[in-house]
C-alpha cells in the first residue's frame, strides 16, 4: 500500500540540498566488496578504545587510514596463525 501524500510528489526529492548535501556516503569497497560478510561482536569499551588507538597510530605512522575490519581480519589471521601451530 502507498502512503498517502497531500501533494502529488515530495518537493525536497528533486531538490539540490537533498542531492548534494544529504546523498548518501559511498560505501569503502573493500569492506562491501566480493568474498566479505559483515559479521557483528560485541567489544568491551577497552577493547573498543585499543583497536581505535591502534587505527590512530598506523595512520600517524604511514599517512592512511587503517579501518577496523581490515584491523580485525589480521587480528584473526594472527590468532589462526598461533593456534594453528
């Protein structure tokens, strides 16, 4: 069922501030792209505070921003790397 309007179309749809300010931000390719699945974990605000510290350095360090999957991915690599052994 469509939602009732009063007018015929919604006046801000085709406005410039709602297509150049308000449009939706590009998603990082590397996290949306092929062979990734987004996965959720709960985190302990020093554990939150660690990996937010450590984004900040390697980005102090080599002038690119780190994100947090990318951080999370070698964190498990390591730890399969470990366990495995």
């Amino acid at each position: 069922m469509k939602p009732r309007r009063s007018i015929a179309h919604d006046p801000l749809e085709e406005s410039e501030i709602m297509r150049d300010f308000y449009k939706p931000s590009a998603k990082d390719p590397e996290e949306s792209g092929p062979g990734l699945v987004k996965a959720t974990f709960y985190l302990s605000p020093d554990d939150v505070i660690a990996l937010e510290e450590l984004q900040l350095q390697i980005r102090k360090r080599t002038g690119r921003k780190a994100n947090k999957s990318e951080l999370m991915r070698e964190a498990i690599a390591l730890l399969v790397k470990e366990y495995s052994k």
